[in-house]
C-alpha cells in the first residue's frame, strides 16, 4: 500500500459501517481526536459521532485515541468521555504512537483500522505501522496554521477520489 494512500475513504466517521468491520476481523480502532472525533473548533464530539462510538463499544470494539495534540488534558477528557485508550503527543506521521496504542490496546496490526482526517499525519502513520487506514473528511475548515499547508497538497494526492457517503 502506498504510504499516502487509505485503505477506504469515507466522508464522516459516523458513515463508516461498523458491522463490516468486525465481520472483517477488525476489533481496535485507533482514532485521531482533532478534527475526525472532535470538531477543531469545539471540544465536543457531535451526537453521530457520540453514537458511533458508543456503537462500537457495543459491538466489542477497542478504542483508542491517537493523537498529536500537545494538551493532554483535553485529550485525556475526551479519550475518559468515550471510555477509550489514549496515545497523546503521537508525532504522526511516524508509526511509533500506533506501535504504543497496538500493545496499550494488545491488538496485533491485522486487528486493526486507524481513522484520521490528515493524509500525511493520520494515514501515513497508519500505513508505516502496517494497520488498515481510513480517511475521513475534516469536521470543520478551522485548522492549525501548518496544517492548511499539508491539506494544500493532500488536495494533490486526493484528487478523484471517491469518499464513501458522498
């Protein structure tokens, strides 16, 4: 798999179908907070989003965050609010935080998808770790600085692509 590319693409992380992923063998799901979970420009999870997670728990998957954010208390709240594991300061796109969230969560690769709304952070270290990815579109415009210039040339690497929902 090309390091730029996800497995699936899916428009929003309440859209992607849970049952399928199990029957597929799948039982961790790692996370990205910031703009997949929670809204940049909020610090609470929309109610789809709230209702897919609590989903997943039902069905019996794991869940943990992964992500770059530096303020760990907020990722901390979320990751309690959800009842999920949690990797802050994750430096993706290097595949380290996965390795940690993988043996935290005691899944194998195979075991597990990571779900992101960045291409060069999420995705990227997804794919170095050797999980499934899937990439989800951004809950809102608002961003960091830095990222506005990623998303420029994620614009490249999306070009054609078709997420699922849309």
């Amino acid at each position: 798999m090309a390091l730029v590319s996800a497995w699936r693409y899916v428009a929003s992380v309440d859209l992607i179908d849970l049952d399928e992923l199990w029957s597929m063998g799948i039982r961790c799901l790692l996370l990205d907070r910031d703009n997949t979970i929670v809204p940049r420009d909020t610090k609470r999870a929309p109610e789809s989003v709230r209702a897919w997670i609590a989903r997943a728990h039902e069905l019996g998957f794991a869940v943990c965050f992964v992500s770059n954010n530096f303020h760990s208390k907020q990722v901390e709240a979320n990751a309690a609010e959800f009842d999920a594991g949690c990797v802050d300061h994750a430096m993706k796109p290097f595949p380290f935080a996965v390795h940690r969230a993988l043996k935290k969560m005691g899944y194998t690769a195979t075991q597990t998808v990571m779900i992101g709304d960045q291409v060069y952070t999420d995705i990227c270290a997804g794919n170095l770790a050797g999980v499934r990815t899937i990439l989800v579109r951004p809950q809102c415009r608002r961003e960091l600085w830095y990222t506005y210039i990623f998303r420029a040339f994620e614009g490249i690497v999306l070009h054609g692509k078709h997420f699922e929902g849309e």
